[in-house]
C-alpha cells in the first residue's frame, strides 16, 4: 500500500523555522518526483516546491524562494522541507504528493494526510 | 505567470450532471488534472491527462479539455460528491498550477 506520512509540523513564532518531513512506503521511492502543496485554512491548494526523484530538479514558487528548501534522502525513503523566516501567511496544512510518470510526470496520484504548520505570536 | 480559473460553486440536482470549467489561456495543449477534496481530507485525484480515471474512480466521471477551457463532468449526482473540486495543470514558467476550487454541493 503506498502511504505518504507527513511530520513536523506545529506551532511557530514568525521568523521562526520548521523542518517538515514526508516519510514514503509501498512503492519504489527513488523513481518518483515529489511535491509539497500547502493550503491555508478555508483556501485553496498552493503548489510550494518540487524535487525530482534523483534530486538533480528542484523548484520553488515564487513566494518561499530563498526561505525554504526542499531535499530528500533516497536511503530513509523521505522528502523534507526546511521552512525559514516563516511567515503569519505560511500557516496552512502542509500535504507533500507523488508525482507519477505516466500522467506527464505533473500529476499527484497519493497524497499524505498533511501536517498543520501554524505561524502566530 | 499562467493562471486558471474555476467557478467557486457549482450546485447541482441528485441524480443530474454536474459540469466544473477550467478556463486557462490555451489551456487545451495542456495535461489537465483533477482533483477531490472532502472537508478534512487530503485531495484524491480523480482524473489525469484531461480525461483518463485512475483505477477505482466510478465512469461518472469525466473530463474533456479543448481550447481555453477543461471541463470535469459529473454524471448522475450523488450526494457523495459533494466536495470541492480542483484543475491542475504543468506550465513550464510557474510549474504547478492549481485552480482556486469549485464547490460542489448536490440539492
């Protein structure tokens, strides 16, 4: 069964840090892209970052570039996303998703069950 | 940056068809997915590459993209589906995109 399990989440002053994590099982981790995709409360999905499967891939949008990074570490089967100068406007459930080739490698077939990132003094 | 845009409701009849749009600049040379999300739940796709169901989404399902908009159609409503729906496509300049949502309520 392929199971995306996101960690780390919780309460954070602005300015602040958190290191999220996605801890993958069932399937052939080093074969697929990952995406972090966000969604503040009562919002809509917001793609965050993108790391390819062999790490070589790596983007971010616009609003976290220079704030977070993405990377993974193909032997623990885990994606991370180390967030910095958090923001009240990054509070949101964070969800990371695999990206499976056979939709034009731009899809999310699983997702995790997210993890709640809250941003507040 | 490339941006798409759904209706933010949809409300339909139980048992009629329910159609999401997707409008997007040329939006039909592009892979459109979609997706279902029910309150407190992570999303579920539910259709890929405009058109194509993962395995155990119902055939009630559908979806068709051309020109500047993608649309999901809902056959047969159920009160199951109520659930905000999302498009989401790949644009090489902004990556991923996803529309703002439509929630679908089902009377």
């Amino acid at each position: 069964e392929v199971q995306l399990v996101e960690s780390g989440g919780g309460l954070v002053q602005p300015g602040g840090s958190l290191r999220l994590s996605c801890a993958a099982s069932g399937f052939t981790f080093t074969t697929y892209s990952i995406n972090w995709v966000r969604q503040a409360p009562g919002k809509g999905l917001e793609w965050v970052s993108y790391i390819s499967s062999s790490t070589t891939t790596i983007y971010y949008a616009d609003f976290v570039k220079g704030r977070f990074t993405i990377s993974r570490d193909n032997a623990k089967n885990s994606v991370y996303l180390q967030m910095n100068s958090l923001r009240d406007e990054d509070t949101a459930v964070y969800y990371c998703a695999r990206v499976p080739v056979y939709c034009g490698g731009d899809c999310h077939d699983y997702w995790g069950q997210g993890t709640l990132v809250t941003v507040s003094s | 940056s490339y941006e798409v845009t759904q209706p933010f409701s949809v409300s339909v009849a139980l048992g009629q068809t329910a159609r999401i749009t997707c409008g997007g600049n040329k939006i039909g040379s592009k892979n459109v997915h979609w997706y279902q999300q029910k309150p407190g739940q992570a999303p579920v796709m539910i259709i890929y590459r405009d058109s194509s169901r993962p395995s155990g989404i119902p055939e009630r399902f559908s979806g068709s993209n051309s020109g500047d908009t993608a649309t999901l159609t809902i056959s047969r409503a159920q009160a199951g589906d109520e659930a905000d729906y999302y498009c989401q496509v790949w644009d090489s300049k902004t990556y991923v995109v996803f529309g703002g949502g439509t929630k679908l309520t089902v009377l």
